[in-house]
C-alpha cells in the first residue's frame, strides 16, 4: 500500500505520479473490499457488514499527514485509512468479517469484533509496551456512536502532558509532544452528546486534535436536516473559531472527493495541530455511501431518485479516476486494466481468509468424525450417534459451535457406558473447550499479581489526624515518585478538590498534573483513557459516586472492555477516583454499586473502608495494568485514622477479605462506610450473648480469591450481607459469589440473608437516612432474629 509521504515539491514527476496511483490502487481495493465484503455478508458468512465505501479519498489524505506516533480514534469506517497505513491488508479485511479467532490472521481483535473496528498492537506477547513512536497508531474501535470521542480527547491530551511536564521516560511514547492524534465521526454522530462534550474540552484543553467529520447527509436513514441545525456541523460551530484575540478551534470545510484540495487541507492541519497544539475540525462534505448505511437494508428505500444520481456523480474514486486522467498521470485504459487486477487480488484474498479461517475447524471435524465412529461402534446406541456422525460429516462449513453441539448431543447416548472410545470424545471435547474458552473468554483481566501487601507501618506513638491527611500525603509522595502520574477533575486542582485530600498539590506539583476540569464527566474518563493508552498513569477523578452515571457507557464499552476486545494487545490502567455511601440525601448518597458490578467486568471495583485502605488501594494498583475504580467513604474525610511512616509505600490486596473481629455465631459481610456501622453493632450484640465475625469484603471485582468468608461460615454456619444497595444490588452479588462459587451453603444452619437499603433513594435528612439504609438497630434486630430461629429459649423474641 502506501508508504510514507513525500510532497510534489520534493520528489520528481514520475515518483510523484507512483505516489498517486499507489493511493488510487489503495481506494480501489478499499472499494472492492466494501463491495465483496456485503456479498459475504449476504451469503451468510459474516453476520454483519459497515463499511467504508464512500469515503477512500479523504481517508488517503489523512494517512498522508499521519506520522509515527500519531493515534487514530475513530469511526467503524475507516478500513481505507487503515490499509493506506499499512496495518490492514485485504486478507485481514475478510478475516475480520469472518471472526477468525487466529490474532495472525486477523489482528484487529482476533474475532472478537465484527469488521470494520481497527486496531494496532501497542503491547508486546510479555504485556510490556512496545514503543508506539516506531508505528502508526490506532486506538481500538467501539461500536457505539460517538463512544470514540471522549478516548481521543485523552489521547491529544497526552501529547500536552509530555511537552510540559519534565522528568517522564517518554522514550517509547512521545517526542516532546509533537504526536497528533486524529478522530473521525460521521455526520449524524455529532448529535451525541459525548461529541459535543469533547469539542468543548478539547478546545479549553487547546490539545493536538485533527477531528474528520465524514459528512454524507444522513445517519442511517434519517436525513441531516433531522439530525443538526443548519444541517451543517460546521457552521453551528464557527462559535469555536479561533481568532486574534481567543484560542479555540481551526474549522475547514472541504469536499471529499477533491483530492489535492484534500491532501492540502490535511498536511495544513497536521501541521497547526502538532506544532501549535490547536485542535482542527475538519468538515468532509458531499461524501456519499454507495451502499447505504450497513447490510442491514438499502438505501434506495430512503433516498430519493435525484439523489441517488447524484451520489453515483460525485462518488468520490470516481472524482479521483476522472481527476488521474485530466492530469494525464494514467489513461483510461490503464486504470480499467488496474481495476481488473485489483478486483482478482480482492478475490484471491477473500478466498485465502475463508479458507484460513476454515481449515483448523475442519481438521477438528475429521478428529470428531472418527471419534464418533470409534464410540458408536462399542455403544449400545449406535444407530444414535452415527446419526450424529453422519450430519457433522455432510456440514462442508463447520462452525465450531457444531462440532461442539454434535460432540455434547453424542455423549448423551453414551450415559451408564464406561469405554475407551467414550473417554477419548470427552477428553477431545475438553481440550477444544479450552480452546474456545480461550478465543472467546480470556483476556477480560490482566494475569498479574494482585495480592501483594505490604502492611501499614506507624511510629511508636503515631500522630492521629483527619483521614483526609493520609490520602493526601500519600498522593503527594505518588506524585514526587512517579513524574509519570497526574489527577483531575472537578475541583481537583486549585482547591485540592472538595474534601481536601489533595491540598495544595497543585501548588507543589504544577497544573498540569493535579488540575481542574470543567463539569464533563465522560470527557474526565475520556481523558483518562486516552492518557494511559499513552504511557501515562492518570487518575481520574468523579465528585461523587452517583455521578460515574454520567460516564457510564464510555466505562462500560471503551474502558472495561479494551483489555478483552483487543485480546491483551492495549492497556489503559486508568484509575477512577470517587466516593460515596451514607451521605443524607436522594443525590449523592444512594449506591449504584450493583450497577456497576454489572456494567464493568474487565474493572477493579474497590470499596475501602478508611483512607489508610484506599491509599493502599492507590499504590498498588499504580503497579498493575488493569483500570479500576476506588469508591472512598464520603462520610469517612474527617474521621481519625493513625497516620502511617510508610505511605506511597503500603498496598492492600485487590480481591483479599478482612476479617475485622472474630466471632463464632454468625459471619456479617458488608464493605465501605456501612462496615463500620456493622463493627459498632458487633460489639452491642455481645450484650446479648452473640459473638459475631465480621468480615470487610474491600474488593468487589474481583471478589474474595482466598475464599475466606466460606472458611467463615464453616465455622459460625450463619450468615448475614449487609449493604446500602438496593434489594437484589450488591448483596445479590455477594450472595451468589458465597454460594454458588465458594459452595457455602454446605455449612449453613440458617438461611442466608440480606439487609439492604430500601427500594426508594435515600430521603433527605438524618431521619431520612435512617429510615432509608440499614441502621445500627436494623442489623442488630436482623441478626437477634437469626439467632432467635437457632435457639428461642436462649434468643427470646426480640419484638
């Protein structure tokens, strides 16, 4: 494809014309791509097809002012790009489609997205990072619609960050912040909020940002005077133009099938954007889709007549052919004979994928073949399973799913039976489980070390100080280790956000590591994500718990997910920094935990329930690769803690129990500001003869490694989960992780039970909570019943 760019006024008339029918031959095959990539998805081998049909032009002229180091976060459209780059070959397109699982064959996510979701490999097979100023550089794709936004503002921001702060090892990440990173987005897309949330942060920010907007007049079906005022993106953003006397945005407008015009206007952007780190918005007009939005129906059914007429004229490879043979670099004839060789090699590589894709299932299909006929001919059931046999043989195509399907219905004819033939079909149908367990499960988490401690140490008489001091000490001595580190959020920065724990670190450590943002919670994870795509290790701080709401889709699909859905080949350890619990009120108080718990699998999610914890919570996730996010006790700031000598030193272990008090009746699990209602009560219930264990679960995801709360209730046989989550939230989750995973219902004597809050938020006011959450009096009653049920003579009812 095409290598790097040189200008016409540096490089002869013949290597100038190679250059430009090297990006004509790019197009063509991008198009011919598009072209037979709906065909397989028509025929039923791919299950879904978006392509970029439409838009090869502007996309050659990007990749031309695109330089090493760069980052590409962008649209599900953007194969021609990726080819110009060299990081996608047709071959790999196809693979894409097909989902092959071989990260050889298709390295964008090795099956794990469907096509048109690029990638580049920014981590090495031992986990480490490779050195992202040797290659051209694409953050992963995500379906969502604009979700790629608020990950680009992060990675121009990182940019910022390595031009300015001193004493970073930028060797394999940055040369002084000259990196640029490009976003694209189709037209209808800037209706999204996370949009306009990032076109405003980035112009504050003033980060180096070159933002495409494909513009071809509708999002899907739904025309632009629908979708934006004006029906035009740039003019309701001309309020973002820079000028004399504001810093703001530069905006052009050009059409997307002008290539010289095109060429210009990208190398001019590359340009302001790296050098005087402004963000560019480019508007790309009169683009077309040849083939509608996606194969999910056609266009001719919402476009009319004269439109489709004029798409098929201002197609923009038909511009660009037109405009090669005005300019007598190609005749006719030259161009038709590129066509045809082109439009072998794309059928010569769809061929090549599909049967790559194909083989490894179809030699696990002769291996089953035979097996069966090995089971069936010592089985009583003969008849069964060489029926079974005789349709796995007549399947040309074999999913593995059938294989897997045929080999599981066999062994149900073979139940009672003990042979060596229905051993060897177990034992094959194990080793492929683990083979696709690996294909499609792995990956969720980094492996790592996770349970590292290293306890808090005191002085022989300690200080006792506001909690607060210790995550603030403990942020400060972060800061002056690790220069590579930086926080920021609402009120993080001039007055050491709004319970102080970061006071006067902005003084000490600069701006542009502990700083303020505007009122933009998806942008603040955004920034955080693309920062530690970089090499950074940002922390990203969100107010208050109930405002993760507002950020919660770029948590969920970008963040949690970049770890799986690249198969390990990009990190982002960004780590989230919020707080929560008890506080009295609808807003601010309530707990989302069981949300979250559900949304962020491939996240940390930790609940300390001091400072001294969290702090150990920070440092040691600053030594892992997995994002995370530590929900402080908001009621917790002003309480006493012992200030421990070793802070930016201690850890506490992710996914480790505490128990807090030993007791023999009854194991009480709870987590955060209500573990230490459950510490208080504990000690009231010995009045009444009830010595009860409890346990600090501290670590959500992952949950309880060590499996020590079932060592628990092996010896007290009761047990009681107690959280201000909702009914079904939380405590649901614990419960399940108790019995079903730690098979703790072997030594219950009781019910299990949960008290949670009430179905409602929280009401406002000290009585509102009280009757809201689970109160001191609750948990003692709940647990006086439980024992009552044990032994009434020794327990009397209570009331």
């Amino acid at each position: 494809m095409q290598s790097e760019t040189q200008t016409e006024n540096s490089i002869s008339f013949d290597e100038f014309k190679s250059q430009i029918l090297e990006d004509y031959r790019t197009a063509v095959t991008s198009r011919e791509c598009s072209l037979l990539g709906r065909r397989e998805v028509l025929t039923g081998k791919a299950k879904f097809g978006i392509f970029g049909d439409g838009k090869e032009v502007p996309q050659l002229a990007m990749a031309k002012a695109y330089k090493n180091g760069d980052f590409r976060s962008g649209y599900y459209r953007d194969q021609t790009f990726m080819m110009a780059i060299n990081e996608l070959t047709p071959e790999q397109f196809f693979a894409g489609l097909y989902a092959d699982t071989n990260m050889e064959n298709e390295p964008m996510s090795a099956g794990r997205q469907m096509g048109g979701h690029f990638m580049t490999h920014s981590i090495d097979e031992n986990g480490e990072w490779v050195n992202l100023m040797k290659q051209k550089n694409s953050s992963a794709d995500i379906s969502p619609t604009a979700g790629q936004m608020p990950r680009l503002l992060g990675l121009a921001q990182a940019s910022k960050i390595y031009r300015n702060v001193k004493g970073i090892d930028a060797e394999k990440f940055s040369d002084n912040g000259n990196e640029v990173a490009w976003g694209t987005i189709g037209n209808a897309s800037t209706s999204e909020g996370h949009f306009w949330e990032t076109v405003n942060a980035a112009g504050v920010l003033q980060v180096p940002m070159v933002l495409s907007v494909w513009d071809d007049e509708y999002g899907i079906s739904v025309h632009a005077k629908y979708q934006t005022t004006k029906e035009n993106i740039s003019e309701v953003l001309k309020g973002f133009q820079r000028d004399e006397n504001n810093k703001g945005y530069e905006i052009i407008v050009v059409e997307g099938w002008d290539y010289p015009r095109l060429i210009d206007t990208y190398e001019k952007a590359s340009e302001i954007a790296r050098t005087q780190h402004c963000p560019v918005l480019i508007h790309v007009v009169e683009l077309t889709q040849p083939q509608g939005h996606s194969t999910s129906g056609s266009h001719e059914r919402y476009k009319s007549e004269e439109r489709l007429k004029w798409e098929k004229e201002h197609d923009c490879n038909l511009k660009f052919r037109n405009w090669i043979i005005e300019n007598d670099f190609a005749t006719s004839d030259q161009l038709e004979e590129l066509e045809k060789q082109i439009k072998r090699e794309i059928r010569e590589a769809k061929q090549k994928a599909w049967s790559a894709y194909l083989q490894p299932t179809i030699k696990k299909q002769k291996e089953l073949i035979q097996l069966l006929e090995n089971a069936a001919a010592s089985s009583s059931n003969s008849r069964f399973i060489n029926s079974i046999k005789k349709e796995v043989s007549g399947n040309r195509e074999p999913l593995k799913k059938d294989l897997v399907s045929a080999a599981r219905r066999s062994l149900r004819y073979l139940i009672g039976e003990e042979s060596s033939e229905k051993k060897s079909l177990i034992n094959w149908l194990e080793t492929f489980s683990e083979q696709t367990d690996e294909e499609y499960g792995s990956r969720l988490y980094k492996e790592e070390d996770i349970s590292l401690e290293i306890l808090p140490t005191y002085d022989d008489q300690p200080h006792e100080v506001d909690a607060r001091i210790i995550l603030r000490d403990n942020f400060d001595a972060i800061f002056s280790r690790r220069p590579e580190t930086l926080i920021f959020g609402e009120d993080s920065g001039e007055i050491g956000d709004v319970n102080q724990g970061l006071e006067g670190l902005q003084k000490k450590h600069g701006k542009f590591r502990v700083s303020d943002t505007g009122i933009r919670e998806t942008t603040i994870i955004g920034q955080g994500i693309g920062m530690a795509m970089r090499g950074l290790r940002p922390i990203a701080e969100i107010q208050y718990l109930d405002y993760v709401m507002y950020a919660l889709q770029t948590l969920s699909d970008d963040l949690s997910t970049l770890h799986y859905r690249t198969k390990g080949k990009q990190k982002a350890p960004l780590i989230v920094r919020t707080r929560g619990h008890r506080l009295e009120g609808i807003w601010h108080s309530g707990s989302q935990m069981g949300g979250l718990l559900n949304l962020l699998r491939g996240m940390y999610i930790l609940v300390p329930r001091n400072m001294t914890k969290a702090a150990g919570f920070y440092n040691a996730l600053l030594d892992l690769d997995t994002p995370a996010i530590i929900v402080e006790c908001l009621n917790g700031y002003r309480l006493k803690e012992k200030l421990p000598n070793n802070l930016g030193e201690l850890k506490t272990p992710i996914g480790v129990t505490e128990t807090v008090r030993k007791g023999k009746d009854i194991t009480l699990v709870s987590y955060g500001s209500t573990l230490r209602i459950v510490e208080d009560v504990a000690r009231e219930l010995l009045e009444v003869d009830i010595d009860a264990e409890v346990i600090d679960v501290q670590s959500l995801l992952p949950f309880d490694l060590n499996h020590d709360i079932v060592k628990s209730i092996e010896k007290t046989s009761r047990l009681l989960v107690i959280d201000e989550d909702v009914p079904g939230g939380a405590s649901a989750y614990i419960m399940q992780k108790i019995l079903e995973e730690q098979n703790a219902y072997r030594f219950l004597d009781s019910k299990p039970q949960t008290l949670t809050a009430k179905e409602h938020r929280p009401a406002y006011g000290t009585d509102g909570d009280y009757f809201s959450k689970p109160s001191p009096e609750d948990i003692f009653e709940k647990v006086y019943s439980v024992m009552h049920e044990t032994d009434p003579n020794k327990y009397p009812k209570l009331r």
